[in-house]
C-alpha cells in the first residue's frame, strides 16, 4: 500500500512499480493510512477503532505480505510539485503540514510492516529500486 501527503509520488510511483515487476506486487494507491490521515485532517468522522481493527486482521493474513510504503518528501519540493500542477495550490500547501503531523501518528498506529522511502530529488527509477530493495528485505 503506497502512502504519503500529496505529490509524494504514489500513482507515479505504482504504475512504475508495476511496469519493473511486471504486476509482481499487488500495489495500491492510498488506503488505510490515508483513511487515518484525512478522517484526522478534515474532522469528519472517527473511524480509528474500525481502521485498526481492519489492519489488525491484515497483520494476520501470512500468505500474502502487506507492506505499507510510507512516501515521504521534503516541504519546498512538494510545494514546488503542488504549483507547478495546481492552478489554485493554497489550499492544499495549507495542508501539507497537518497531512505530515497524521502520517507520523499513522506509524505509531498502524499494525501493518511499514517501509519509509523519501522521495525527494530522487528518480522514479531510483525510487522504484529502493522500495523494491527494501520489500526484499522485508521478505528474508
């Protein structure tokens, strides 16, 4: 499960970890982190109980590993990504910061393995190497 604030590189980041393993993983983008960040971010409802309940019976399932890669990113880079594709960014800049605060309580939450890549300056590809390299060294 990719995970992440914003411009991080997630759907980026997915088809091009599909086209290297050729749809080796089952790889998607957002889900129980970022149903944690932005119930938190936008106040609407408390769904922690039931979220965590779902992961705790993820955390169960052996046959198949689930991995949540925690994309991370320096502040000015994903600014700089979010005007350069927003026609009106402020309101997203607005909540980069509070985005960043929840994934961080995400972590000390979730039930799941989590892999942590930053993906500032970095290539696709070479982004794409290091999550690969660390899923496989999950799986030793």
């Amino acid at each position: 499960m990719l995970e992440g604030v914003d411009k991080t590189g997630k759907s980026t980041l997915l088809k091009a970890i599909n086209r290297a393993t050729n749809y080796k993983h089952f790889c998607i983008d957002r889900c129980l982190g970022s149903a944690f960040v932005y119930d938190y971010i936008s106040n609407r409802r408390n769904r922690n109980k039931k979220l965590k309940t779902i992961e705790k019976d993820f955390s169960q399932i052996k046959s198949i590993p689930i991995i949540t890669i925690l994309l991370t990113c320096k502040k000015q880079v994903l600014i700089d990504r979010i005007r350069k594709e927003d026609e009106s960014p402020n309101q997203r800049i607005k909540l980069l910061d509070k985005a960043s605060k929840a994934y961080k309580m995400y972590k000390k939450y979730t039930y799941l393995p989590l892999i942590e890549v930053d993906t500032t300056n970095k290539s696709v590809s070479q982004t794409v190497s290091e999550i690969l390299q660390k899923i496989k060294e999950y799986e030793k």
